[in-house]
C-alpha cells in the first residue's frame, strides 16, 4: 500500500481485444492477460489536444468578442478606449472650443476687422487648413457673434460622424445682426451674398456663386442646398444644385404676422429631417417639406395650450415635438421619416434619446413618465414598461438597453425588459451621463449639487461589475461626448478638455 503523500506510477491498459482503438507502442509486449500497455505518451498527446481545444475555443471567444468591439467602434457616439488612466487629453480655450470640437458650423472665425474665414481642424491634430470667405468689414467688426449672418454646414450624413464629409458649404454675407458683450448692434443689410463651396480635404474651393437672398441653408443628398429666405410678409424655401447654382424648385407661404426684422436672429431656420426638409418661422410654424419641396406637414409647432418646441434624435436623426399643457402635462411626438401622420408615435412624458444605438433592437423607442417605457415603432405599440426613477439617459448595445437613472444604472433585455442588472443605491442624484467604449458601460453621475469630486464609474455590460472608478482631473467637471472623448470643463482657467 503506498504510504501518503507518495506518487505511484499508474498504467493505463487497452482493454480492448478486437484490435479496435489505439495501436500499441512500438515494441510493447502483451502481459498475462493478453491486454497491451499503452505508453505515458498517449497520456500528454490526449492532454495536449484537450488542451489546444481549449485555447482555441477561448481564442475564438476572444476573436468574437474583439470583432464585436471593433464594430461598436464605428457606431457614432462610441468612445475611444478608456482605461484608469484617465487623464486629460487636450485642452482648448472656451473661445476656440466650437471649432475645434467640429460642430458644423463652427468653423467659422471672425476677425476683429470683420473678416471671415473658415478653418477645418482634425480633433486629434489640430487645424489642417484654413479658408477665406470674406475680406475686412467695418460693420461686422469687432462682433463675437452675428445672427442671421454667415454659416456653414458640412455634408456628412446626419448622425454619421464628422470624419466623413466631402464638402464644407458657406452662405457667406457681410450682413447680419451683431452682438457684442452679450449685446445686439445695429442690423448690417447685407451688400454680398453667394455660396462657397470647400473640399473637406483641403479647403480649397469648388464652387462659388452668388445668392440674391437667403438667411440659412440645409444641404440633401444629391448635391442640393437648401436656402430658407424671409421677408416682411412671406417666407420661401428654395433647392439650388450644390456646384452650379441651378434652382431646383422654390417653396413659399404666406407669414400669418408680419416680422418686422427680417435679416438675423428672428429670421427662418431650415434644417434637414431625415430624407424631408424642416423650416421654421419665428411665429412658431413647423413645416416639413419633401426632398422635390412638396409640403409633407405644415400642422406642426401650435400644439398644447402653452406651446412647442421640437428637436432630433441624435442616434437616429427623427424629428420630435415636445407640446405642453396648461395642467403641466407634456406630449412628445417622434413624426415618421417619411412625415406620414399615421407612422408617428405619441407618448405621454418625453423621449428618452439613446446617445448610442447600435440597432440590436430594431424599432425601438424609449420613453419616460412615471417609468420606463418600450415602443415599438413600425407598429406604434408598447412593448414592455421597467419602474425606473427618473430616465432621461439611455445606451442601446448588443441587445440591451442601459438606462441612466436618478439612482444609478439598470441593463435591461432589450426585447422583454427583463432586468439583467442594477447598479443602484439609495441616494437620489441627479441622472448621470451615459457613455460606451465598446468594453464598458461608463457612468459620470451629476456630483454637482453634492459637492463630491466628478468621477467615471467603468461596468463590465454583461455582468454589471464596476471594473474600475476613476475620478475626473482637479477642477474638471463633466459635460459630454465630443469626437469619440469624453469632454468636461476646467471653469478656473475657462477651457475645455478633451479626456480619454
């Protein structure tokens, strides 16, 4: 009997005598019984396999998982890696940040001798090129800001990111409405007025010509701009080809009151609905027209006793109008994309806007009242309701929904609601801010009516684990996404900070 602790040498006999199975070792001799040895190494060669089928199983898990990440890295809204070394990226002064984080736009710099240009700058390098639009002006200078004067738009696609225009387009004008220290000057009337056209590449200029009124523009697919115009007494929408010039087709209404100023901030606002075109007037009309300038709806912006107000969805791009009653009561109407009444879909509360969406679950829509709630979209039918408190902030990634709420953060099936984890405790916060990675559900819960420090809480998706929590650099408090990093603000030194 061998005594504790010792190891015996074990063989493993084949059993088998029919000749069926494993040959035997070269030079093995039969024993007494007639069964055959079978040497230790068909022991490690039956190990090695169990043990590559193993590896190659987890590589193959890995392999899954990576390709999953790596797709999620193309959905808009997707951070760049974050890790525990979270630390501040780049910084930009207050009065530069709307260029620099690409907000279409944006890009236009005015000079203190009212000249203007626009410069396109890359979020990771910096500016790449600069272009001008407009010599030196003695009306416009010394203006910060100037309503109904000059814009520009880029051409990518709504919700797709910034990296994928082509094109950059300017309706530049010397007019406008100037502000200054927060102050209106004298209305400018505008002299010149023509549309640039740049290369998103390298500034530099592939069409150019001139306009004989109009106040903004959208632009649509096939190289048509959109120019919103307003007058006294009547507003007009009108499709020009991008790089000629050429008028499309024109659209015009009859303003119920007249405006009295019409060249600046209470001029019309046009602006791209999906596949439709948007405008607004400022006596509170919302019309939609068809992409040929047909109107598609003109019975939008008088609802509710007290009034409307509208905005878009920023995974999906879907127009919704927000009404309000007397009682206190809200409305929200999320309109189809193609602006038939019949495909829009009401609810009492507000929307909750996924900030990320990678279409796992197909003809969702998310809304808040007391809870909450699924819709479908296609069938306007509710599909299932969680008791959350307090949503205003959502992720929808590979089949979940993650819900910020003023307690924390719940993951919920995306198809029956199910709750699959939750992340909350017992003290009511302001709801955070909800970011992806692809690797992580991140939290920065509002801390600023705690006066606690800022910090970013990293949960495994699947299981709901905090893998780490970092708190945000001294001074800096959370605000946002901007170019796939997470943005916050330093209000001592008044800048801006990217941080990753």
């Amino acid at each position: 009997m061998a005594r504790g602790g010792e190891m015996q040498e074990v063989e493993l006999l084949d059993g088998s005598d029919d000749g069926v199975g494993h040959p035997p070792d070269v030079g093995a001799q039969p024993d007494a019984t007639g069964r055959t040895r079978v040497g230790r190494r068909w022991l490690i060669v039956g190990a090695a396999v169990v043990a590559v089928s193993l590896g190659l199983a987890q590589w193959v898990v890995t392999a899954r998982e990576s390709a999953a990440v790596a797709r999620l890295a193309q959905v808009p809204g997707v951070l760049s890696p974050v890790d525990e070394s979270f630390a501040v990226v780049r910084r930009v002064p207050a009065a530069d940040a709307a260029e620099v984080f690409g907000v279409p736009g944006a890009g236009l710099e005015r000079a203190e001798d009212g000249s203007q240009s626009y410069t396109w700058v890359d979020p990771a390098d910096g500016p790449r090129w600069t272009a001008e639009l407009l010599g030196p002006n003695d009306a416009l200078a010394g203006a910060q800001n100037v309503w109904g004067g000059t814009s520009c738009q880029t051409d990518n696609a709504p919700t797709t990111d910034l990296s994928t225009s082509r094109r950059v387009v300017c309706l530049v004008t010397d007019g406008g409405l100037p502000l200054e220290d927060g102050r209106s000057r004298a209305a400018v009337p505008a002299t010149t007025r023509e549309v640039i056209v740049l290369s998103a590449t390298d500034g530099a200029v592939e069409a150019q010509w001139p306009l004989e009124r109009g106040q903004s523009i959208a632009l649509l697919p096939a190289d048509i701009v959109v120019v919103g115009s307003l007058t006294a007494d009547s507003s007009d929408v009108t499709a020009f080809d991008l790089l000629t010039g050429e008028e499309r087709w024109t659209h015009e209404a009859h303003l119920m009151t007249t405006t009295g100023y019409a060249e600046g901030g209470m001029g019309i606002d046009v602006f791209r609905a999906g596949d439709l075109v948007g405008y607004s007037t400022p006596e509170g009309r919302l019309t939609l027209l068809s992409a040929g300038g047909d109107v598609v709806r003109d019975d939008l912006g008088y609802q509710g006793d007290v009034g409307s107000s509208w905005m878009t969805d920023p995974a999906t791009g879907a127009l919704a109008v927000q009404s309000h009653t007397r009682d206190g009561k809200s409305h929200m109407t999320v309109l189809a994309a193609d602006g038939d009444p019949a495909g829009d879909l009401t609810v009492d509360g507000q929307i909750v806007f996924a900030s990320v969406d990678d279409g796992s679950v197909p003809g969702l829509r998310l809304s808040y009242d007391t809870a909450l709630h699924a819709w479908d979209t296609g069938t306007r039918a509710a599909r299932w309701s969680h008791d959350a408190y307090q949503t205003t902030r959502a992720l929808v990634l590979r089949g979940t929904v993650y819900a910020a709420t003023a307690r924390g953060i719940v993951a919920l099936d995306g198809a029956t609601g199910e709750l699959l984890w939750s992340r909350e405790g017992d003290d009511t916060l302001i709801p955070g801010t909800l970011f992806t990675d692809g690797r992580h559900v991140l939290l920065a819960p509002d801390t600023s009516s705690t006066g606690k420090p800022a910090v970013l809480i990293a949960y495994d998706p699947v299981s709901g684990d905090e893998m780490f929590r970092v708190q945000y650099p001294d001074g800096i408090s959370p605000l946002g996404e901007v170019n796939r990093r997470i943005l916050g603000y330093d209000a001592a030194a008044d800048e801006y900070v990217l941080l990753g």
